[in-house]
C-alpha cells in the first residue's frame, strides 16, 4: 500500500502538467463549441447549430484536407521506412551519419522550406529552368506551384523526419539474429520484410503515419504559401479565432476534424495490423 502511494505521488506531477496542458484546453474547446456568437459576444447556449454548419458548409473542405493529409502521410510513412531500412541493415557505418542528417533538418526553418520550394517549382524556378535548359519543355509548367501536388510534396519534405524517427527506433530492436533466422528458414528478402521487419516496426509505422497526418491536417501555412486556390480546414479555423471571431465555430471544426483524424489513425493502424499478422 505504501509503494502504491508512492507511486502515485511521483505520478502525480506529470499528471497535473497532463490535465493543465492537454485534458482542460480540449474540455474548454468541447463546452466553447455548443456556445454561440451575438454581436462578437461569446453567449453561453446549449446548440448544436455549429456541428450542423461544419457538415453542410465545410464538408467539402474537410474532405479534401483529409484527402490529402492521407496521401502526405502514405507517401512520407513510405519514404521513412525504406530510409530507416536503408539505415538500418544497407548503411553500416553510416547509419549514424545518415540520422544525423534527419535531426539536423528538424533545425531548419518551416518557411524556409517553404519558400525553397518556392523557388524550385516556381515558373522560373530551378525545376522549370533546368528542364528548359535541356529542351524537354518550351515554356514552363505552371501547374509545378500552387497546386495540391506542391502542397503535398512541401509537406513530405517538412514533415519526414516525423516518420523517419519513430520507425528507425523500432527497427533497431529488430536483430540481426531474426533476420538470418528468417533467410535459413527459407525466407527470400521480400517474405522476411514481411513476415519479421514489418511486424516488428508496426509501433513505429503507426506512429510515424500519426505524426504526419496530424501535423498536415492542422496545417494552414503551407497551403497557404504554395496551394494557391487549394484551402484546407486549418485555413478556414485560423480566421475564426481571429479577425471572425466566431470561436464556437473554430472550436466545432477543430473536435470535428480531431475526431476524424483519430478515425484515420485507427483504421491504418488496422489496416498495419492486419498486415503484419503471421
């Protein structure tokens, strides 16, 4: 009993940093959403006017930011895994190097990012002046930039460390003794990736797809930057906690889209899950 209330009393601070930073904003969010807005006074009210205006009005919009968060995620969880493998069991000596590469990205700027990509698939960016250069085209493609595909593509380069981390931590508990376990009994290179290595990374494959799918379905600058035309839901919650004013409404898409995006996780974590059975 008296190890069990010691236990408790050394939890007790991350406990309290967890309810202060984490379980009461989401609980104020939850109560804000069903207020409503009279002459940009907050009102309390009990209405569920702002859930019906996201599914009537902003549906559309949810969808596509749903759309493609999932698509940057599959791509940037693809590109993670195959970089980790590489690390993992091709580079040797070099895997170390190779990481350190990954973390010293994490310290360049996000709208550096941004705008090198800016610069790259602008009209009269590097991409368009190179490819004219060697003949392939005569004018530029203008569909390189603000576009869906410039908003994905800046996105798997901002967000890759997020997948590579968490899956490169997984595979190194994968031994190289389970591996040539898996080749003496009979397993080609494909059947031991699928059999031993995915399954024993499915933690940090569900994991790195989490990060990347949250941080590209709460983003509102990138495709604001180089989406152009293209609005996604963080573009449309952004003004309502500012020049709108309309805080219920912000707080109603944010549940909604939180709510949707904890449905996304689930079923690729089903879906991993399925794969990686024996």
């Amino acid at each position: 009993m008296e190890n069990r209330l010691t236990a408790y009393w050394l939890a007790a601070p991350s406990a309290l940093i967890f309810v202060v930073l984490f379980i009461a904003p989401m609980a104020f969010f939850v109560v804000l959403s069903f207020w409503q807005v009279d002459y940009f006074v907050l009102t309390p009210a009990a209405t569920l006017a702002n859930y019906r205006d996201v599914f009537v009005n902003y549906w559309h919009v949810m969808a596509f930011t749903v759309a493609l968060a999932t698509a940057t995620a599959v791509v940037t969880t693809l590109a993670g895994f195959v970089f980790s493998f590489l690390a993992r069991f091709r580079a040797g000596k070099w895997a170390q190097a190779l990481l350190f590469i990954v973390l010293i990205t994490l310290f360049g700027g996000y709208l550096m990012k941004i705008y090198a990509w800016k610069t790259i698939l602008g009209n009269e960016g590097v991409l368009n002046t190179a490819l004219i250069a060697m003949g392939f085209i005569s004018t530029p493609i203008t569909t390189l930039l603000y576009s869906p595909q410039a908003v994905v593509i800046t996105l798997v380069h901002f967000s890759l460390p997020f997948a590579v981390l968490p899956i490169y931590a997984s595979m190194r508990g994968v031994t190289d003794i389970e591996v040539e376990a898996a080749r003496d009994l009979g397993a080609g290179r494909w059947a031991t990736l699928a059999t031993v290595i995915v399954p024993r990374c499915q933690a940090g494959i569900v994991a790195g797809f989490s990060f990347v799918f949250l941080i590209t379905a709460g983003d509102y600058v990138t495709p604001l930057l180089v989406g152009g035309k293209q609005t996604m839901i963080g573009n449309l919650i952004a003004p309502q906690f500012g020049a709108q004013f309309n805080w219920p409404l912000g707080a109603a898409m944010s549940l909604v889209m939180l709510l949707v995006a904890v449905a996304v996780i689930f079923v690729f974590r089903t879906l991993v899950a399925w794969w990686s059975r024996p």
